[in-house]
C-alpha cells in the first residue's frame, strides 16, 4: 500500500505521525480538569460544615506524596532529555533529476527531515544528526527520438547525514548539509510494449546543499534550501522549508 501512494501523499503520511508524537506530549496534561465533581453528601450536616482552615492539613499530610508540580509529573525523561533538540522539516520545490545525459522530468520534489542537535559547536556553528525521505514523481523518455520507451514512477531518497547551524542574528541561520544515502526506483511502462524493461537506477547517493533559516516564532523557522545531488543519478532541487522543534 505504501508505494501506491504518490510522494506528496507519502509526505502527508510521515507529517500526520510526527504531528501524532508531537501531540501525545501533552495528552496527560489538564487530567484533573477532567475528575467529575464529587456526589453531593448523604448527610447534609457534612455540607454544612465549616471549611478547613488553609495549612492545616499539612500536619495529617501523607509523607510519601511527592510535592512535585503536575506538569512536572507527566513530562518524561525522553521528552525533557529531546527538548528543543529534536526537529521535524519538510520542503517542496522544483527538481531536476538525470541518469546520464537524460531527463528523468521530474514534477517537484518534497521530503521530511527529522534532524536532533548533539550539542556539538564547529566553527562556531551547531551540528546535528539528520535522515531525510525525499520522493519525488518522474516520467523519463529513455528514447529521445522514439519515445515509445516511455515511463512513469516515482524515485525515493533514503539520506543520512548532518546539518550546521550558524546564528547569523537573531532570527537569522545559515545552513549547511551533507547527506550519503540511497535511491530507490519505481517505474512503470506507460506504453506497454512487450519487451520493454523498466529501467532500475537504484543506488548510492551524495547530496550537498545549504540554506538560510528565518525564526518565525520560537519553535518555527522558515528558509530556503538548495541541494546538488551526484552518483546513480543526478540531481538538482530548489526547495523552500519549514522546520518546527518538539
């Protein structure tokens, strides 16, 4: 089922399950805004009883009641150890793909970037761990005067790499990337004929590009990015980005 979706639906998917862990952050907060009131008393002289005078209950208090705030409680050691540390991106734009001296015609390109800080500095710049999937749609001719070898499909970018982060101002970032990873090739034979074999391009990858971010707000930022990919096939994308932190 999963490759019956286009990179655009793909990219939907892997975006509603980040936003699904994002979320599940802050299902244990506001519980006790969901206790239902207490039955009325069986008796009414309980009703009518004089209120407890505050700081009187701290001599009868339980010792082993911890006095740590709620929120405290509910936030995990996993979520406070990723704190503006971990970091989920996408970008669309333009992409230009060829096996050799042929276009592969590429429609666009989209990704999804999950990228964690290590807390390193170089050259004054931060550096972080990313993987990045990028699909994106092609229709290659493979026969430029004849193009009755005619494909449709999809080719998919598995990348592992890393990014730095240099502060330009305060809102401000440049960045850098460089990824090594693999393609993956899908293609049908949009004409059909009998012996016609789909080409299979599948391979390694290196891709370097770089960009600027702008903070939008705290936790969102908003930039450009360019990429230059070589080795099974080439590529060339042009692509603005989102990139929020959990």
């Amino acid at each position: 089922m999963w490759f019956q979706l286009r990179p655009r639906q793909r990219v939907c998917c892997l975006w509603f399950v980040a936003l699904s862990l994002y979320s599940f952050q802050g299902w244990g907060k506001g519980l006790n805004d969901l206790t239902p009131p207490p039955p009325p008393s069986e008796t009414p002289e309980q009703d009518l009883a004089p209120p407890s005078v505050p700081g009187a209950e701290i001599d009868n208090a339980d010792p082993t009641i911890s006095e740590k705030p709620a929120e405290d409680m509910v936030k995990s050691e996993l979520s406070k150890k990723i704190a503006d540390k971990l970091f989920i991106g996408t970008s669309y734009g333009f992409a230009y793909v060829q096996s050799g001296s042929t276009n592969w015609r590429a429609s666009g390109s989209s990704d999804v970037t999950v990228s964690y800080k290590l807390g390193m500095q170089v050259a004054g710049g931060d550096l972080a761990a990313t993987f990045r999937y990028a699909p994106m749609d092609v229709a290659p001719h493979l026969d430029e005067e004849e193009p009755s070898e005619a494909y449709k499909g999809v080719v998919e970018s598995y990348l592992f790499g890393s990014e730095w982060h240099l502060p330009l101002t305060d809102k401000l970032t440049a960045v850098a990337t460089g990824e090594l990873g693999v393609i993956v090739v899908h293609l049908d034979d949009i004409v059909g004929l009998v012996d016609s074999d789909a080409p299979d391009d599948t391979g390694g990858a290196l891709v370097l590009g770089g960009g600027v971010d702008w903070g939008v707000m705290e936790k969102l930022s908003m930039g450009t990015r360019l990429r230059l990919g070589a080795g099974t096939l080439s590529s060339f994308q042009l692509s603005g980005n989102v990139t929020f932190a959990l």
